[in-house]
C-alpha cells in the first residue's frame, strides 16, 4: 500500500461505518431507542478510542469496567454489558499485538492455562446446562487469553512505574471507600464480603508493602494513614475470610523480610490499645468483645462453632462431588437442591441445574464443576501460582531486599489463594477480583526473580538495579 492509499483509507472506512450505523438505525431504530444500547454503543466507542494507548490504558479501563459492573454506582447496569464487550477486545487485541511481536514467550502457566479452558470448553458441552456453562467458560478463555499476551503488555518495561501507579490507586480506593462507608453510609460495594474482599486480598497487602519501601517520612505516614483506614474497613466488613488473608499476607512479608520486630510491636500497640479501653470502661469493654466475638467469629452462630456458616455449603458440595464424582455438573453450573418428594426417581436431592448455589470454597465448587478427571489441570495451575509465591518468599528471605516489584503480587495472589478457601469466587470472571487475581498470576510469571546462590541478610546490595530504579521513579 502507497502513502497516498494509506492516507485515504482511515477516512474511507470511517465514512463506510458511519454509513453502516445510519442503515442499521434506519431498519432497526428500537435498538437506538432503549438507554441500555445507547449506553453499550457510546462504551463501545471508549473503549475502541483506547486501543491507540493500548499498553498504557487498557488495563486501568477493564479494571474500572468491572468494578463499575460489581459496584454499587449509579449506572452500574451498563457496565455489566460493556465490561465483557471490553474483555473482548482487549484479549482479542492484545493477542495480535503480543503474536506480532517476535519477541513474544509462553511457558508452562500459559500452556496448563490453555488445558484449563479446554477443559472448560469440554465440560461445558457435556453440561446440563450447556447454554450457560458454554458463556462461563468463553468469559474464562478470554480472560487467559487476555492475562497470556494483553496484560503483559500493560507491564512490560514498566514494573516500577506499575507498581508505584497501583499505590496509589489503593489509596484513592481507601479514602474514596472511607468517605463512603463512614462519611455518608454508602455501601458502594454492596456486599460486605466484596468490601473485605478488596481491602483484605487487594488493598492491604499492596499498601503494607508500599510502608515498607516509603523514600521518605510524609510518603510512610501518608500510606500508614491510608492502611490503618484499610484495616477499619476490613474489620467494619465482618469478613473472617478477609480479615485472615490480609493477616497472612502481612505475617509472611514481615517473617521473609526479617522483620519480626515490626510484626511484634504492632501486636503490642493493639494489646495496649485494648488494655487502656478495658481499664477505662471494663464493662463496655466487655460487652463489645462477646459482641464482636459472636459476629466476627461465629456469624451469630456460636452454638455451630467457628465454621458454621460455612459447614453446611461445604457439605452441601461434598454430597454433591460424592453424586457426581468424575465429570461434574458442568463448569459454573451446580446442581440445586430439591426435595425427594418432587423427584422419586432422583438418586440423590441435587437433581436440578443452576449456577446461584453458594459453596464456601472455590476449590470445592471447581471440584463440583468439573468433576475429578477435569479438575486436575486446575489443580496443576493452582500449584503453579502457589510456587512462584514461595519462589518469591525464598528471594526475599534471602535477600532482604524489599524492594522488588514482584513483592506486592506475590503477597496478593497470596492472600487471593488464602481467600478463595473461604469464598466462592476463583473461576467467577464476572467478578472483578477473579479478573485482578489471574491477571497478578500472569504477570508474576514474567517477573519471579532468579534464586540467590549464596544466601545473606544483605544480598540486596548486590541487586542495586532494582533498588535504583524504584528510588529514580520516586524521584521523579
């Protein structure tokens, strides 16, 4: 193609589309009627204007797409469309950008990703309900796709500014989430579980990391105020789940840096801020510890014991895998409860098919899912998140060094790997954590650092890019 050709062509085929969008408003103008198109189609055109800027925006806009489809907000029914017309294009195009590139890699995690959606794909034919598994398991496939080749791109080169960026974001989200909740009693989150979600496996992780790598006083007490209002939200959401994965997360960063001290004074303020409440009102004191007792640890329910509330979805579940051992009930659909008496002929009461039953457990319901034979290789990329966590726990431990940027997405695919115990959530790509969680996992992949031969406290001096080029980015 010439230049004079190459100069023309945009125009001509902008002109062409608008033509199209005219002859389609003319025979089809129900469609240009209804707020919820109109809303599709100007989110269509944002999203196609961002592809110009794709390494840099494209990711920052699919996370605000999702969070404003599972958010409390106004005109968060658009985004429920949008969002999957955005994860879309940007697998889509993110795949053709990384292909073109001759640099482009793959390994292990991509190729054991691929085996999960076919696995998927297969299990979704064979589904009960094939309909909806079959769009569960496309969502799956273009969020692999996308976290494979698009997201990497969004990070290459770039880890110290990404990084430096996403503290920031976690701070904006903590004061806005402040101002919400204690300011004007908006749940934007709707559920509490989604609040503690965000602030346990997201937000307190990254903003604990980024205390510790603080240049300077007013950026550590900056971050320090941003985390402890992190911390209240989390304990304001009643989500043990969370509240045990952002403690885990911060627990293991301090023993891998070497910093039990921090970990031990912490504990002591907080003894010492319960011991100064109960010596001032002890009865006060006293009545708020059962109360909160009973609502943190046993959900209402102490007479169940600590894991009552989630006994009977796991059972549930269980008598379910025990029905259905090897091939499951489809992927992201489960079989419903009914009654012996609606169904005589039923083997067991998880006759019906849908995709709303609660598990308790995200390895429990992919197990369900998918059954024995399909569930091994998610098994196997669960495994291999797992290890590239510990491989950087091991560096760190070695090291000392705080500063590498592949410190933060450990510690949340960490806390993420701790809370899906609890939460129904892993393979829910409709769910903006689960697109955060696997989009972490790819790129942790591209930056597990090399294992240090010779272990020392102070290695990291031995690693000064790493330092150099967070305090250059800091600086500027």
């Amino acid at each position: 193609m010439n230049a004079s050709s190459s100069r023309i062509a945009p125009p001509v085929v902008a002109g062409l589309g608008f033509l199209a969008v005219l002859v389609f408003a003319y025979l089809h103008p129900k469609y240009f009627s209804d707020f919820r198109y109109l809303g599709a189609l100007l989110g269509l055109q944002v999203i196609l204007a961002c592809l110009r800027y794709y390494d840099v925006i494209f990711f920052p806009l699919l996370m605000a797409l999702f969070l404003w489809a599972g958010m409390d907000v106004p005109l968060s029914t658009l985004g429920l469309t949008v969002r999957w017309l955005a994860l879309a294009i940007a697998a889509f195009v993110g795949f053709v950008i990384w292909m073109r590139d001759h640099r482009h890699s793959f390994g292990l995690l991509h190729l054991v990703a691929l085996s999960c959606v076919l696995t998927a794909l297969a299990s979704a034919i064979v589904s009960s309900d094939p309909n909806t598994s079959l769009l569960k398991a496309l969502s799956l496939s273009l969020l692999f796709l996308y976290g494979s080749t698009g997201a990497r791109l969004a990070i290459r080169n770039r880890e110290v500014k990404f990084a430096q960026n996403m503290l920031l974001v976690c701070e904006i989200i903590v004061y806005f989430s402040a101002i919400a909740y204690l300011g004007i009693d908006w749940h934007i989150f709707g559920n509490p579980n989604s609040l503690g979600a965000v602030m346990g496996v997201v937000v307190t992780p990254v903003l604990f990391w980024g205390v510790l790598v603080a240049q300077n006083p007013t950026q550590r007490y900056r971050r320090l105020m941003a985390l402890t209002l992190a911390g209240f939200l989390l304990y304001l959401s009643v989500s043990r789940a969370s509240l045990l994965a952002a403690a885990i997360s911060v627990i293991v960063l301090c023993v891998c840096l070497r910093r039990q001290r921090l970990l031990l004074v912490s504990i002591f303020v907080v003894a010492l801020l319960f011991a100064a409440a109960a010596v001032i009102d002890p009865e006060h004191f006293e009545r708020s510890i059962e109360t909160q007792t009973s609502t943190i640890l046993y959900k209402g329910k102490s007479e169940e014991g600590v894991l009552g509330s989630r006994r009977t979805p796991w059972q549930k579940t269980l008598e379910v895998i025990k029905e259905h051992p090897w091939l499951g009930s489809g992927f992201g659909t489960s079989y419903m409860e009914r009654s012996f008496e609606s169904d005589s002929s039923s083997r067991g009461f998880y006759t019906k098919v849908g995709s709303n039953r609660e598990h308790g457990n995200s390895y429990l319901a992919l197990a369900e899912y998918m059954g024995l034979l399909g569930l091994v290789p998610f098994a196997i990329l669960v495994f291999l998140v797992a290890q590239m966590v510990f491989r950087v726990c091991v560096w760190v431990r070695h090291t000392s060094n705080p500063y590498h940027c592949a410190i933060p997405f450990s510690m949340v695919l960490l806390a993420g790997l701790v809370h899906a115990t609890f939460e129904d959530w892993l393979t829910a790509v409709g769910y903006y954590l689960c697109v955060f969680f696997w989009t972490v996992a790819f790129w942790l992949r591209d930056m597990v650092p090399a294992p240090v031969a010779a272990p020392t406290r102070a290695t990291f001096r031995a690693h000064p890019q790493v330092v150099r080029s967070y305090e250059t980015v800091t600086r500027n």
